[in-house]
C-alpha cells in the first residue's frame, strides 16, 4: 500500500492526520515517496530495534552492503532500500565496514555496492570484507544470491576494478548471480535506476513481502538524517574569497569563507565539501566558436530543454575527458593519430589527464556535429569533493575551504581547473550549490589525550586546521605535531600566522616545514619525517594516531614510504614485520588518510 492510498478507517491515525499525509503524498515522486518510506521506516527501527533475525526469517532479509569512498554508493544503497521497503520487504543496510563478514554464510540474498579508488583499491570502508572474501577463511556460498553494481571511472586504468573482484570471487565461492554485474560510470544515474528496478524484479521470487519495519543499521542517520545532500545541495553564499599565497608565488591558493545560513548543515573535522560549479563562459565560448554551433540551438537532456550554451555553462562537463568521449572524437574527426590514441588504452590515460575538451577539438578538430548530439556524448557535471578547513565549534554557520587553483600552460594557452577556476573567480555574496559528505575513515581521536601527527602539504593541511580548530575549542592541550611543506616559506606558508599562534598557546606541540624550493636542494615533507624519525616512532609507541592529507598518485606513496622507513630504522622490525605494523595502525583507526 502507497502513502496516498492509505484509509482512515485501516490506519491508527486520525482523520485530519491522514488527510494531512495524503495531501503530502500526492506532492511527492515515486522516488521521493520510497525514501519516505524507508525514512520512516528506518525512523521506527531506531525507536524500538530489531534485529533483521528477529522480524524475519531466514531468506526473507535483503541484505545491501555498501562500499563508498565520496557518498555515491552509500547514496544509491539507501535508495534502493527504501525502495525495497516500500514494497514491504526487510531490508539490511550497512557498510561494508560495520559488517561482519562472518555472518555472509547466514545470508541467503545479498545486494553488494562498490567503488574503485586510485590504482584499483578498494574504498576503505570495503577493504576488510574484500580482504575476507580473498582468504581463505571465506566459507562456501552456496546457499547465496547476490548482485553487484560497481561504480568507477573509465578514465582510470582500473575502471570498476573492485566490484569486478567482489563479483568473481562470490561467484567462485559458489553464490548465485540474481543478475549479471553492472559497471556504472561517473555518469551513472541512468544505469542505477534501470538496475534498481531489474533487481527489485529478480528478488521477488525470494521474497515475502511484509508490514514488519526495515533493519537499517549503520546507514540509518546518513540517509535519514540529512536534508541536504548531493541530489539536493544547499544554496549558500560566499562570504570571503582571498588568495593566500604571495604575489611571487607560483602557486595561487584561496581562503574561502561560506555562509550555511539557516541551512542546519552540521559537519565535523576531517569531512568534505561538495561543490557544484559553472563552467567559465570563456571556455564555452571557444568550443561554441570551434565546433561552429549556435549557443541559443535547445538542447534536451534528461526531459528538460536547455539553450546550448547554458547545457554546457551549467549542465555538462568540459574539463574532464573519458575514453567513450576520445573515442567519439576519433571517429568523427578521422584522425589516424587519435585514432591510434583511443585504441591503446595507456595512451587515452595518459591523454586524457593533460587535456580538456578544448584542447581536443583544437588539436583534432570536427564540424560536423550537432548540438543534440555533442551533449548527448558529454558527461554530466559532477560537483567535487574539497576537505573542509574549518570546525563549526569555531565557526558556527560557516564553513571554510583552502583551494589551489588547478591551472596548466597547453601550447600558449592557459587552461583551468572546473571546480577551482569557479571559486578563484566567485565574488563575495555570490551564491553556490553544497552539501557535506562526512568522511567516518578521517576523525580526530575519541580520547582527548591521544597524540596526533598530522602530515598535511600544501592544500592537504586543510583538515588539520579544522582539528587544531576543533581541539582548542574543546580545551584539549594533548600533544599534536604538524609535518607541512610547499616551495617557499615566505610565499607559501598557508594559515602562517595560526599555526604560530597554536605553537605559542601550546595547542601545537610541533610544527615541522619542508619548503622545497629555498634551498638548491629540494626538501619535502618525507626527508622531514625520516629527520624526526626518531621522535615519531616514539610518539607512535605513545598510541599518537597519524593522520596523512594531500595528493594520491607521488605525495602520499612517498609519505607512506619513509614512514616505513621509520619503522624499519627506529622500530627494529623487517620490511614485511614494518608494513604489517603500519596495517595494523589502519586498522586500529589509529592511520588515516584522506588523499585525492
């Protein structure tokens, strides 16, 4: 029964009450009806728990586990959950890392949602159960039916990698596939529907449908809880755009200040903001001129009708390539070269990461599309993730970013990050579109005298300022040590004047700088571990939890590496018994990055 067919007479409210909820109901989508539902239903979970064991019997639980690094799995798994049960089914909702892989041979229907990260990792809330399942402890799984939805990014070489290796290894422990894997895209929204509905339908004969409320564990406050999200993000107002880097600098970092208003956005140190952004008029104006289009053509995308040039300002992404897109491009523009580009996948990575659509039509150039089509092969703008640099005991209704302004010199020309060439040009009172995605893998110690090592260069010592924020709102004088670096100490010494203040009060116990470039030979951030190393192995035997932030593909892998170094030097351990203990710490919580 739907929420507008709901009787008076068969209901326990009264009749205004259900006048009240049909009137209600009849405002909402199917979509939105279901997450109601699962709201609700979710929201009597919370109020009076029951275990999925104690409401149903065995095989009639829907088990969905989710693995999600930036929100979308987590997202997609609440909404298939409350569509579930909004058809009556129980449903089990958890991520991967509040669940307990030895309870996969009780299950008899599972749902399994996945992103890929980096070099085909598993997304850290993933990385235990994928561990378990790759062992040899994992049990036998005849009695399973299980489907997979892997999300990824066919611009990385690993594209959907670990919902690949889920999918294999279920299936090899002898689960049985309700419906074949499905590899979604950044682009995903339409194959996640269609796949929502194809397993809604596959799960029927294993189901019994029932009044009895939905088991939703740790996902319950996440999907319930939010008003704003991705699919729908706060308007906000910028209140304060400055560069903080010097006039000489070679990099161009912001400061910027963002009033939540009367949004009741709550946020926490170590989670992120998402930001949707316009593509820069500029940049829309040369790809109009080059492909010879007309900016005012209508354009349709997803039922709606837009003017072509506000389709590619608000709606479709211009700065991030993806192979289906070169590949379009070879076709149509009969390039050999290109050609020979999309044919080797190395070759399309290593081209999409220098070059922006821009730079592939003036390279490779076509006319011979049409606007409907042209917007039919692009992707949508995706909003993205930046590490909160502030703590709401500090400062309330705001929230602050540090933002380096991606910027890359192609042939004369100077082409610009999306996201951050949106906010280096914002004015202040401008208003922009956000919401927060809370990063459970990247918190601050729940006892308060626990050490912290924080290594953050560059933007990556965003976070940390919202921890040192954080800890001296609440009073908490235990021992913290920031590891920072960039080029030059008197152009790039991001939040200088707070980092000395904390080390004056005593609130930052050490602070140690690595700038690259004011000596002839450089000095990074790991050549400053390695020097302290001594120090930090003894703060690490204190309990100090180690907290890495910044760049992914050279950063952190040589952060990660000198701290192994520490390890085998002051620690005594081998290189195998060394990274085993540097596991354990990530497993204990006690290291955690956040790194992009």
């Amino acid at each position: 029964m739907s929420l507008k067919e709901l009787s008076p007479l068969a209901s326990p409210l009264s009749v205004s009450q259900v006048a009240q909820l049909q009137q209600f109901a009849s405002e909402l989508t199917p979509l939105q009806q279901a997450w109601v539902s699962g709201y609700l239903a979710a929201s009597v979970g919370a109020a009076s728990p029951i275990s999925a064991s104690a409401q149903t019997q065995p095989g009639n639980t829907l088990t969905i586990l989710y693995g999600s690094q930036t929100g979308n799995g987590r997202g997609i798994a609440s909404q298939l959950a409350a569509q579930a049960s909004a058809q009556g089914y129980a449903v089990n909702l958890s991520a991967m890392g509040d669940y307990n892989a030895r309870s996969l041979k009780q299950e008899q229907l599972l749902v399994v949602i996945v992103s890929t990260q980096g070099e085909g990792e598993a997304p850290d809330d993933a990385i235990e159960l994928h561990k378990f399942l790759a062992s040899k402890r994992a049990p036998r799984l005849e009695q399973l039916h299980y489907a997979v939805l892997a999300l990824g990014d066919s611009s990385y070489e690993f594209f959907c990698q670990t919902g690949k290796e889920f999918d294999e290894r279920l299936a090899a422990l002898g689960a049985q596939s309700l419906l074949a894997r499905v590899d979604c895209d950044v682009d995903y929204q339409q194959a996640v529907e269609q796949w929502q509905q194809q397993l809604l339908t596959a799960v029927q004969p294993h189901l019994q449908s029932s009044a009895q409320v939905v088991a939703i564990d740790s996902a319950k406050q996440a999907s319930a809880s939010a008003v704003f999200s991705k699919q729908q993000p706060y308007e906000a107002e910028i209140l304060l755009s400055q560069k903080i880097t010097g006039r000489d600098s070679i990099k161009d970092t912001r400061h910027i200040e963002i009033d939540l208003g009367e949004s009741g956005i709550q946020y926490q140190p170590g989670d992120a903001l998402g930001v949707y952004f316009s593509n820069y008029a500029t940049l829309v104006d040369e790809l109009l001129s080059s492909l010879q289009l007309d900016g005012e053509t209508t354009v349709a995308i997803q039922q709606q009708e837009y003017s072509l040039r506000q389709a590619l300002t608000e709606v479709k992404e211009l700065t991030q390539l993806y192979p289906g897109l070169v590949q379009f491009w070879a076709e149509h523009s009969a390039s050999e070269e290109l050609q020979a580009i999309a044919a080797d996948r190395e070759q399309t990575r290593l081209f999409i990461k220098h070059h922006q659509l821009a730079d592939l039509q003036r390279l490779y150039p076509i006319t011979q599309v049409d606007a409907q089509h042209l917007v039919d092969v692009l992707r949508p703008i995706t909003p993205r993730l930046y590490s909160i640099a502030s703590s709401q005991r500090e400062v309330d209704t705001e929230v602050h970013l540090t933002v380096g302004l991606v910027a890359e010199l192609r042939d004369d020309i100077l082409r610009y990050g999306a996201a951050s060439g949106f906010l280096a040009r914002a004015q202040e009172g401008q208003k922009l579109r956000v919401y927060v995605e809370a990063n459970k893998h990247f918190r601050l110690p729940t006892e308060p005298d626990t050490p912290v090592i924080m290594i953050g260069p560059g933007t990556g010592v965003a976070p940390f300022r919202a921890f040192m924020q954080e800890r001296a709102a609440q009073g908490i004088t235990a021992d913290s040590w920031l590891f920072f670096g960039n080029p030059h100490f008197e152009q790039d010494f991001l939040y200088q004047t707070e980092w000395q203040q904390y080390l004056k009060n005593g609130q930052l116990s050490r602070l140690s700088l690595a700038f690259s470039r004011d000596q002839q030979q450089k000095i990074y951030v790991q050549q400053r571990i390695r020097e302290q190393g001594e120090a930090v192995w003894q703060w690490l035997q204190r309990g100090a939890h180690l907290y890495l932030c910044g760049d992914a593909e050279c950063m952190a892998k040589d952060v990660q590496q000198a701290l192994l170094d520490v390890v085998v030097t002051h620690g005594g351990l081998a290189v195998e018994a060394a990274t085993e203990y540097l596991e354990n710490l990530r497993l204990q919580g006690r290291f955690q990055k956040d790194v992009y």
